[in-house]
C-alpha cells in the first residue's frame, strides 16, 4: 500500500484489461493502478501517456520488482496465465486472474498450491457470476425453488462472431477456442447454479468445420486461415459424482437461426429456468405454473466492477473469495477433458 491506497499493477494491458478491469479498479477510492506490462510498444506509450500510470514494462517480472503492488491484474493471452499467477504469488501479490484461470488441470492445481504457500488470494474473474441476473437465480435456487438440479444445457453459441486476433486462434497462446473463451464462462456459471460438484466423467468432440474456409465471412471481420489451428464448435457431456450431469455446447461460426445464443437451462425437482431471462417453470397443486421473474428492479451494476469489488474486499479483510480456485480446477478439468476425449475418442474418467 501507499498513501492509503491498494496498489494495482496489470499483466497484459489489452482491450479487456484497458476496458471493464481499469475502469473497474479506477471506481474505487483506496485504490490506485500503479504499473503495467505489456510486450506492444503502443499500449505502453498508451498507458503511460494517455493514463499516466507511472511505471510501464514490457516485461511482467520487472513489474512484480515492484514491492509496493499488491494485487495483480492478468488479462494477458491464456497461455501466460499459469507462468504470471506463479511468478506474481511468489513475489508476494494478490491475483485476479483473466478466465479460464489456466489451460490445464496441473497448471491450476499449480496455481491453487502456490497461493496457498504465499497465503496470498488467487481468483478467476469470472464476471458472469456477478450479473443481477445470476445473482436472482442463484438465490432462488439456494432457496430451494427448483429443488435439486440434477441436469443442466448450456450454450455459449455465436453463429459468425469469431475473434480475429492470434491470441484467440492459435492454441500455443489461447489452449483452445471457443470452448476455452466463452465457454468457460457458461461452464462456470451452471457448475456455480449446479452447487459446484465434483467431476465424474467427460465425453467430448471438437470440430473445425468453418473456420478454415474462404467463403465463410465473420462479423467482427478477417481471421488468418492459415494460423487459425483451434476448433470452431465443440460439445461434452459431464458427469459428477453426485448423479447429476449436464451438456456444454460452445462455437465461434455455428449454421444457426440466432446470432448468438448465451443461455444455460436448469432442470430440477421442483422447478425448471432458463437463464438469463426465463421464466420459473414448476407445478402446484397440479396446476402447471410458468413464474415470470421481475428482475429489472434489482439494481443494474457492471459485472466486471463487481468482481473486482469483491476481490479488493476478500484482500481487506481476509476473506475466501467467492469464486474459489478450487471450483475453477473443475471447471479446468472438464474443458481439457473434452479435448482429451475428442482427441482419443474415449471417455475421460476422473
């Protein structure tokens, strides 16, 4: 700290980091955003000129000399997750980390035994959790309005919303595509509703059907063809050890009605939603019941600034962060499994 105030230093410093995680941070009034590192000579000057954040690197280990940090901020590619959260917990930082939290099942078991070591908090910033939206229904549900949820569907589906940049279509920098970048947040989100159980087992298939083509167009524009080497549609279904289980579907070019369709429906004893905008389904007395949720009088907040609050919160006063690093290992788990099992054709049995 200093002056009274949580020091923040950012490990990448693109488009996500320079949007909802600055502007999240900036929000807060004991907290100032001390240092960047970033390897593109633009965002530096950027950050440094336009921000005026004083201490720019291109280098993440010459941020973490920095003593006086206390929480870094990783919204780098997703293959630098696991090397920044290591090097950051063992220079003694707090770690918010850009989803997925790793690419791998040892990496953030890695991740997860280090934080312990340091005593320092480590968390995904899996921001979907923080909808109002996704707030309601998980209070319905802890409630018990849908009973046990014992079968969920999620989608996170884009007909031709792929990303063009080499951090989102080569594995070497992303580990995947669009199973590792939106569909690990529907993934945590129904693993979150679903009471975060335990993996099973996982059965999996990927697909580059779409991608590799010319006369495919995308909406956000022009990819390399050439480079592109993740899948473009992939699906698993999930077993947990507590008989529950649940089917993810995910794609950046998919032959679909909707431009995009980012939902996950839940099936329970005693009802049945679909998130983030469906109605209560149950019966009564017999009586078949549909429940409409009013959820535009909760109040509206950025789910990103909230997580973020949150985190700085669980720094303060030493609290578990609400999205546990051990609940993002099965989450992990199950994303690495499906491409295992694409792969091998089998089952990946835990």
């Amino acid at each position: 700290m200093k002056n009274g105030k949580y020091l923040i230093g950012f490990i990448g410093f693109g488009g996500i980091a320079r949007g909802p995680h600055y502007s999240g941070w900036k929000k807060l009034p004991d907290v100032e955003v001390f240092g960047i590192s970033d390897p593109s000579e633009a965002v530096r000057k950027f950050a440094k000129d336009e921000l005026g954040i004083k201490y720019v690197f291109e280098n993440y280990e010459d941020l973490l000399k920095i003593e006086e940090i206390d929480i870094i901020d990783i919204c780098a590619p997703n293959a630098i997750h696991f090397p920044a959260t290591i090097a950051s917990l063992k220079a003694g930082k707090h770690v918010l980390c850009e989803k997925p939290l790793a690419i791998s099942k040892k990496e953030v078991e890695g991740m997860i035994k280090e934080a312990k070591k340091a005593k320092k908090k480590l968390m995904a910033a899996q921001h979907m959790r923080f909808m109002k939206e996704s707030v309601a229904l998980k209070r319905l549900i802890d409630n018990g309005e849908l009973g046990e949820i014992y079968f969920a569907v999620a989608y996170a589906l884009r007909r031709r919303h792929l990303p063009t940049s080499p951090t989102f279509i080569d594995k070497s920098l992303s580990g995947g595509g669009p199973m590792f970048d939106i569909g690990v947040h529907i993934l945590d989100l129904t693993y979150w509703f679903m009471g975060c159980p335990k993996v099973h087992s996982v059965k999996g298939i990927t697909f580059t059907k779409l991608a590799k083509r010319k006369d495919i167009k995308g909406l956000w524009g022009e990819w390399d063809r050439e480079k592109y080497n993740v899948e473009d549609f992939a699906s698993g279904f999930v077993r947990f050890y507590d008989d529950k289980a649940l089917n993810l579907t995910c794609s950046f070019l998919a032959n679909m009605e909707k431009i995009d369709d980012f939902s996950t429906t839940l099936f329970g004893t005693e009802g049945g939603i679909k998130w983030p905008n469906g109605k209560l389904a149950k019966e009564k007395n017999g009586i078949l019941q549909d429940i409409e949720l009013k959820l535009d009088v909760l109040p509206n907040v950025a789910p990103h600034h909230e997580e973020i609050r949150v985190f700085l919160e669980c720094v303060k006063e030493d609290k578990e962060v609400p999205v546990k690093p051990e609940e993002s290992l099965e989450v992990i788990k199950i994303l690495e499994a499906i491409y295992i099992s694409s792969e091998t054709g089998k089952e990946v049995i835990f």
